[in-house]
C-alpha cells in the first residue's frame, strides 16, 4: 500500500478513464457533451471533436426520449444519488446501439450545486438482440398456444402438469391454476398415464399411446373424445417434458354422422326415384307402346288423328316424368337443351290439343295469334317449349270456369342467328291475389291455401317453368288484369333462326312403320320375352309380331332360366324387376349355365330411367338396355343390332 503513493493519483484516474472500456462522458446541465472517453468515441462512432457539435438528444431514439424525465428530476431534487436505465441511440452510421446508462450528478462541494453530470454507457446491443430474438420466440409460442384451436398440455418426465393453453380449460373444465402441479392422470386416466411414462423413451411406444388416448376427463365427470398427437420439449438437445396436443372430435364426429345421415337419405331418394320410375313408366309402356301397335292396324284418317294425339301426349308427358326423376339435373340447373327444328305453329297447335277437351266442356273460347314476324321454322327444344306451354295453358283452363283463353305469340327481336320470341297466356279465370304475385315463381312454393293447384297434364309447377325458361335464356313473369278478372302468364325465350329450310310438320317427321318393318330382319328370330306385367307382355309381343318373329313368354326370371334349358333362343327380353327372381339374378345364371356355348343376346328392359343405368346393367353382363316404355323403333334396332353383330361374325 506504501508503494501506492509514489503514484500520481491524477495520471491513475487519467489512464483509467482513457482506457476503461466503459463510455464515460461529462454531460453539461443543458445536455451538452463536455468531454467523452475513447470508449464513448467507440460506441457511438464519432470523434471528440464531432460530440461538441451536437446534444446527447440528438442522438436518443425518440422513442426513448422521455425516459429520463422523472429520474433527472429525483436526481437534482437530491432524491436519489444516482440511477440505471436502458437507452436506445443512433450511432454515426445510423445503426441503432441498446446502451446500459449510469447516471450521477457531480454537485459543488461549497454549496451542493449541480455541476454536470457523468454518465457511464455500456454497449449491450448484443445481448439486447439476443433477448428481443428470445422474447420473440416465447411471443410466437405463447400466441400458438393461446390461439390453437387445439388443447395444448405441457408435462414433465414425471408425468406432472406444468402449463396448458385456454382451450384445456374449455375442453376439461379446469382452470389451469388448478391443472398445475397434478399428475395427467387427472385428464387421462391412471392406465393411460401409467403407459405414457414407461413410454417416454421410446418413439415406437409413444405413438401406441397416442392412439390409445382417446378421451379427456371433463371436471364434470363425462369424457370428451380427442385425436392426441404428444410432441417432446427439447432444450439444449435434452427432452425435458412432453406436450400432448388434443384436438376434440365432438363436432367432427357430428360432421360424420350428419355426412352418413345425408348419404342415407340420399340413397334413399335415389331408391324412391327408381321405385317411382318403375311405377309410373310401367303403365306408361302400355300407353304408349299399345298406341305403336294401333297405328299398324287399319285405321281411317280421323282415328290416325286421334291415335297420333295420344302417342304425341304420351310421350310428351313420358319426357316430362323423365325430367322430374332427374332430380340432379333440375336441382343444379344442369338441365340439357335438346334443340332441333321446330314450327312455333305446329307447337302451340299441339300443346291446345292436349288441353282441348277440358277447354270444350267447359264451353271456352280459345284464340290463337301468331305474329307474321315471328319465323315458321326455328330451332330449339320442342319438348321443354311444349312443357311450359302445356303447364299455362292447363292452369288457365283449370282456373277459367268460363270465358276465354288467348294465346300469343311476337317476335321481340331478331339477328341474324337467333330470335327472341315472346309467349303470351290470357285468361278470364279467378286470377291470382296480388300478395301472393311475388311467389309465384319461388322453388316448390305451394299456393294451395287460396287456390287448388291440381294442374292437368304435366304436375308441374311454375318453378319448374321457370328454371326452364331460364334455360332458353329467357324470362317469365305474372301480369294482373286491371279492367277484368283473369291472369297473363307471359314468357320470353331465345331460339336460332334457320336459314333456307323448308316448313314441315312434325307429323311428317315421324318415322314411318313400314319401313321399320322392312329393315327388320329377313328371317323370324326366336325371342323370349320374361315380363311380369300382363299389359307389357301383350305390348312387347304385339310388336316382335308385327316385326315378324316368334315369341315365348314367360313371368318371372326361374321361369326364363328353365325356358332357356328346354329351347334355344336369339334373344331375351328381360325385364329387371320380377317376382322369385329379377332379371340380373336370371341372367348370370343363364350366363353361368351356357358357359362355352351360344349364348342368347339378352337386352334389359326396366321403367328405371336414372342416369347411370345403362352402364350398370351393361356391367352386370346384360348385352343392351332399353327403357320403359318400349317403341317399336327400339326393338327394331335392337333386332338391327344383333343382325350387324351376326354379320360380323360370318365374314
């Protein structure tokens, strides 16, 4: 200690305060730099010289710059001796430097006035980035946690509750203050958590538990069904504890039950559908099919009128019940145009036609008004047109107990390609309330309760109308009578225009029977005919008759298979739906009976018309596929088919 005093106590402080690596500065009441150490120079960037052109403000980041306020105030006031704090300031390249900054106050040692102040800056940029990167981390794992929809658990090795998100306590019941501190037993059960611990250091194990936790206990004694992933806590490359991620499966399990709820019902309605195409088309077949044999017979011009007017209806009413049984079609708005050739005369002729005896009994006055603008021969879709005609034009003879019925028909414009045509039904009826105007048109909206809606012909409704319309890109809508009672439908709908076409009728159009039977095959064919329905029987076999072949026939699937025993046939018509066996059943017998030999071509008959039919029965081993009810140019083909197949095979 003697030796000490051999040393200049000013030279001792002078050399520390050069080389101390502690900024040390003298700061002037009003914030000037009085002087500053080499490590100050070093921290902020600028020399000696540079410190006196500018106040320690300057280079404060603004957002620290009132940190200081209260603290310099307890300082001068004598308060306090000194204080710490951290600053962020801008050093001479821009950059921002995070210092530690000590500050006191050098006071007179006659009065205790304030002199200046010395302020010591530590650079502590590193460690304050290093801390900003680690508190940015706990800010992304905490708002992971927080805002996971997941209930997120965190144990340690011993199987102890360390944290949880706020999830767990919806999911569980608890608080997490009370889930603290207990073992997971608690939410999982002691067998579940007895397996998990000996499972913790095996990877192969910890996923068999995984599986096996299937449930989390409520505080309310039930269970709550969860999917469990656990995850480990890694620090410094130890694993310290687990998370297990629980994801409730309440809803989802709602999910699946409701999506095989709706798959049910949907296979329900594809059931009704069929069952309902069987049991409209059947009687249909005989409708229809008997009318084909009729016109073969002897008939004078007024009864060939009125056969053909049934036929046209039949089949009118057959494309109809088609539409309806589609229900995917109608319900997606993915209805098909089928356009062809037209005579918007011919049309509306026909459409009164099928309405005519309603309108006479009722003694109407029916008138017709075609404009000379509008084209004799467009095209577009006859049947859809016909549809919507159909359906207004029974409604305005349904709710006109006497009056009149007018239809019209303008051309509202035309191009080149296309016209737009605009249909008009006016009625004297009842009319339509005009509150219940504005409903008209809404899907399977029912106006029953102030009129009876029991429409003649299609069943249709004005929805339907509607969409159908809107296919031909047109529109529909409801106008009252002011000056009388009654009702206008009107509608509009695009059709292209034909250029150098001849006018026809579509009666003329229609396919002759002679000729089908000309191009019939040469030689009768041995047909067996399996059908239950004693009208379909006489139907089909009138017409494999009139087409010149022999037939048997039989009622039930049992029944085909032991003809196809006794006789050779060239083909088998086979109903699909039969008593004691339905055709898929008797065909793959027959099938699997005549394997190596000659077997007959055996065509499915069905009244099911739902898409997708076709393909089925074709992949059941049925040769072709017909719908219900059958025309004679369909069992012409079918026979043509065959012919060509024969062919084929001889050359």
């Amino acid at each position: 200690m003697q030796d000490l005093k051999l040393f200049d106590s000013e030279a001792l402080f002078e050399h520390l305060y050069r080389n101390a690596p502690i900024g040390i500065a003298l700061i002037s009441m009003d914030r000037k730099w009085l002087n500053v150490n080499p490590a100050v120079c070093h921290i902020f960037g600028y020399s000696k010289e540079e410190f006196m052109n500018f106040t320690l403000e300057d280079i404060r980041h603004p957002d620290d710059k009132n940190n200081t306020s209260g603290l310099l105030t307890a300082l001068l006031d004598g308060v306090i001796p000194s204080f710490e704090l951290e600053n962020r300031y801008f050093n001479k390249n821009g950059n921002i430097v995070w210092a530690s900054v000590f500050v006191s106050l050098i006071r007179d040692d006659n009065d205790g006035k304030p002199i200046y102040f010395m302020t010591q800056f530590i650079d502590v940029t590193k460690n304050k980035l290093a801390e900003l990167k680690l508190q940015e981390s706990i800010e992304r794992y905490t708002s992971l946690k927080k805002y996971n929809h997941d209930a997120i658990i965190s144990f340690g090795l011993d199987g102890i509750i360390i944290n949880g998100n706020i999830i767990v306590q919806h999911m569980t019941g608890y608080p997490i203050e009370e889930l603290i501190g207990n073992g997971m037993s608690k939410l999982i059960g002691e067998k579940n958590a007895t397996n998990l611990l000996l499972a913790l250091n095996d990877h192969v194990e910890i996923e068999k538990v995984e599986k096996e936790i299937t449930f989390i206990q409520h505080k309310d004694g039930y269970s709550v069904e969860v999917l469990v992933t656990l995850a480990p806590i890694i620090i410094q490359t130890q694993t310290k504890g687990f998370y297990i991620i629980a994801k409730d499966m309440t809803e989802q399990k709602k999910l699946i039950i409701e999506k095989e709820a709706a798959e049910k019902t949907n296979k329900a309605k594809s059931e009704f559908l069929a069952m309902m195409s069987h049991e409209i088309r059947t009687p249909m077949n005989g409708v229809i099919g008997m009318t084909d044999v009729l016109l073969e017979t002897e008939l004078d011009e007024e009864q060939i009128e009125y056969v053909q007017i049934i036929k046209k209806s039949g089949s009118t009413l057959l494309m109809i019940i088609n539409d309806i049984l589609d229900f995917s079609k109608i319900e997606s708005g993915k209805t098909e145009l089928m356009e062809e050739p037209l005579n918007v005369a011919d049309i509306i002729s026909e459409s009164l036609s099928m309405v005519m005896s309603k309108a006479l009994e009722k003694n109407l006055e029916i008138t017709t008004s075609v404009c000379p603008k509008v084209p004799s021969l467009v095209h577009g879709d006859i049947t859809k047109l016909r549809q919507v005609l159909m359906n207004l034009l029974s409604n305005a003879v349904k709710f006109t107990p006497n009056g009149a019925i007018s239809i019209s028909v303008d051309n509202v414009s035309q191009d080149l390609n296309s016209v737009r045509l605009q249909f008009a039904i006016k009625d004297t009826g009842i009319g339509v309330p005009k509150e219940q105007v504005v409903h008209l048109f809404e899907p399977f909206y029912q106006v029953d309760h102030f009129m009876t809606r029991r429409t003649e012909g299609t069943g249709l409704g004005l929805a339907i109308c509607k969409k159908l319309v809107e296919l031909m890109d047109g529109e529909i809508w409801h106008e009252s009578s002011e000056d009388q009672s009654g009702s206008t439908f009107l509608f509009t709908a695009n059709l292209k225009v034909l250029s150098n076409h001849v006018d026809a009728s579509p009666y003329d159009m229609w396919p002759q029977q002679d000729d089908i039977v000309e191009n019939s095959a040469a030689q009768p064919l041995k047909i067996l005919i399996a059908e239950d329905n004693e009208v379909n029987q006489v139907v089909i076999n009138k017409m494999l008759e009139k087409l010149g072949h022999k037939t048997t026939l039989v009622h039930n699937g049992k029944e085909a298979v032991e003809a196809v025993k006794r006789n050779n046939y060239d083909i088998i018509f086979m109903d699909i739906q039969m008593p004691w066996m339905d055709g898929l059943t008797a065909t793959k017998l027959i099938t699997d009976m005549l394997n190596g030999k000659k077997r007959p071509y055996i065509v499915a008959v069905t009244a099911h018309a739902i898409k997708g039919d076709c393909e089925k029965y074709l992949s059941e081993g049925l040769d072709a596929y017909i719908s219900k009810p059958i025309s004679i140019n369909a069992i012409s083909e079918i026979i043509d088919r065959l012919e060509k197949l024969k062919s084929k095979v001889r050359d």
